[in-house]
C-alpha cells in the first residue's frame, strides 16, 4: 500500500494535490462536473478574498498565450463576511481541507480578513502577499520583504489557525524573502504566484488585457517555478516548514518533480480548466510512479533532489 497523504502544518490532507486558489472558485464550482469527487483533491484553496466586496478588472480579463494563460482578474469577490456566511456554510468539510486565501490592499485589511476567518471550519489560511499596497504607491507587498514581514506579523496576531503564505517569484531573492516571513510567524510557504506579463494586439495597438498587465501562469512558468521551489526550499528545512508547490503543474511527472525539488504538496490551476478530473489521475500516476521505486510514502519524496556537482554559475 503507498501512502498519499502529507501532513501541512498539522494539518492531514488525504492527496499531495490541492487545487489552487482563484482556479476552484469557493469549493463549489467543481460539484456539477461529473465524475468530481473532493476526496481524490488533497486540499481546496479558495477564491482570494478582501474585507469588502470587489468588482475587479475590466475586460478582457483572461488572455491565452503560448502554453501560459494571463489574468488579470482583479480579485473580484463577494467580501469576507459573504464568504462566511453565505459560501463556507455549504462546503463538506468531511471530503477534504479547505484554505481560505487572503487578499488585501493594507495591512491591517490582512489583519482583519484574517480575524474573521479565524472562528471558521477551514483548515487554515493562505495569505497573498502579490496583493498591491495602495499606501505605498501600488508595489505589491510580496516584493518587499519588510513589508511582507509586516503583513505576515499582523496576520498572526490576528489568528491561531495555520498561517501559508504565497510568495510572488517577481522579487529580488524569493529566499530572502522566503526567510523573512518565516521569522515573522508563517507555518508554511507557497510557490510560486504567477509572473508579471503582457499580451500586445499589433492591430489595435494596445495590450489585450484591460489591465494592461496581468498574471502568467499555466506550463510555460514551470521551469522558473522549480527553480525558486529548490531556492526556498533551502530556507523552509531549516525551520522544517512545509511548501505547498505550484506553477505550471499539469500531471504526476510534473509534481514529481516539484517534490523532489523541495515541496511537500502540489497545487493544480491552469491545468484544471482543460481537465477537471486532472487529479484524480495525477494521484493513480504517483502512485504508480512510487509502487515501482518500492516507495511506501509520498512524503518520501520531498527534497531529495541530488545536484550535479559540477556546476557552473551564469
């Protein structure tokens, strides 16, 4: 028998692979899809969410590229106290874990977002530090390790539940990064968010997405994606802290991958809107991928990663 749980801050998720937060919507999206099941699903990342409702971006919101996909949705959501009382109340939490992913333009928004979700079921919170500080002129708090820092140290304060925080690969040093909210209270990390993109219509002469600039996901991140994984993996075994992986993760070779590199779980977005039931095959491949190595765990697999030992720097 091959285990496939993994332990997240305490936390017993029953698969290695979760859904990634703004691909799942609120857990409920995905029930009318036939076949779906949230017991193959690791753990639910829901839809970011701020104090007050957002409508977000203009159109067009949602641009394919070249084995990517842009967004720029502009974290559209219904607001925090909706989420509670309207969304959370209809989730199984019987099938899986659900993370609720926090969003916010200052710090203290994080804080009380936080505060707020503190007496929930969910399993714990995943705070999105890519989110803009309006306060600072618009740079994204997950660029700014003491601003990071910051956000990450109030939303401590303001719950006991198991803090993950999303750091943003469009940093100097994600490591640095990566050390800093750790110190400052996190109980994990995920990597990666998206990267800063733009999509141009040599026609109208303008960028195709309303924003101008949005998020690039999907395959074409996936080499990036593993190298700032490893990166920050060297900081996450110090603490002994887990990663949650994600970028480009479109199957069991994939996830593989992104484990031996450092993670302890995978998250699938892009992925899942050509294959709903993408995980649930993804779990049957690791598992087959692991009973021919005559591995037991899932868990055996995390940082094992051998580099060559003859490398050069360029």
């Amino acid at each position: 028998m091959v285990d496939l749980s993994v332990n997240i801050c305490g936390v017993q998720c029953n698969s290695p692979v979760a859904m990634a937060s703004g691909n799942a919507g609120y857990g409920l999206e995905y029930q009318a899809v036939s076949g779906f099941s949230n017991r193959d699903v690791g753990a639910v990342f829901l839809k970011g969410t701020t104090l007050e409702p957002k409508l977000g971006n203009k159109p067009e919101r949602v641009w394919e590229t070249p084995n990517g996909l842009l967004n720029s949705i502009g974290l559209q959501n219904p607001g925090v106290d909706y989420v509670i009382n309207h969304l959370l109340t209809q989730l199984d939490y019987s099938q899986t874990q659900f993370f609720a992913n926090v969003s916010g333009s200052s710090i203290e928004e994080y804080a009380e977002v936080c505060k707020r979700f503190d007496d929930t079921p969910l399993a714990g919170l995943e705070i999105n530090i890519s989110c803009p500080n309006v306060k600072k002129g618009g740079a994204a708090f997950g660029n700014d390790p003491d601003m990071a820092a910051r956000v990450v140290e109030a939303c401590r304060q303001s719950t006991t539940k198991p803090l993950i925080v999303k750091l943003s690969p469009n940093q100097t040093d994600i490591a640095e990064g990566a050390r800093r909210v750790v110190d400052a209270g996190a109980d994990a990390l995920s990597a990666i968010n998206t990267l800063m993109g733009m999509s141009v219509n040599i026609n109208t002469w303008h960028p195709d997405l309303g924003n101008n600039q949005g998020g690039l996901s999907g395959a074409a991140i996936k080499p990036v994606a593993l190298l700032k994984v490893h990166q920050v993996y060297q900081v996450a075994k110090q603490h002994g802290i887990p990663i949650i992986a994600l970028g480009g993760i479109s199957c069991a070779e994939d996830a593989i991958e992104f484990m031996l590199a450092g993670a302890s779980m995978v998250a699938v977005g892009t992925a899942l809107a050509k294959d709903p039931l993408l995980i649930k095959k993804m779990n049957k491949d690791i598992t087959r991928y692991l009973t021919k190595r005559g591995m037991q765990s899932v868990s055996d697999l995390t940082g094992k990663l051998e580099l060559n030992s003859d490398t050069v720097l360029c």
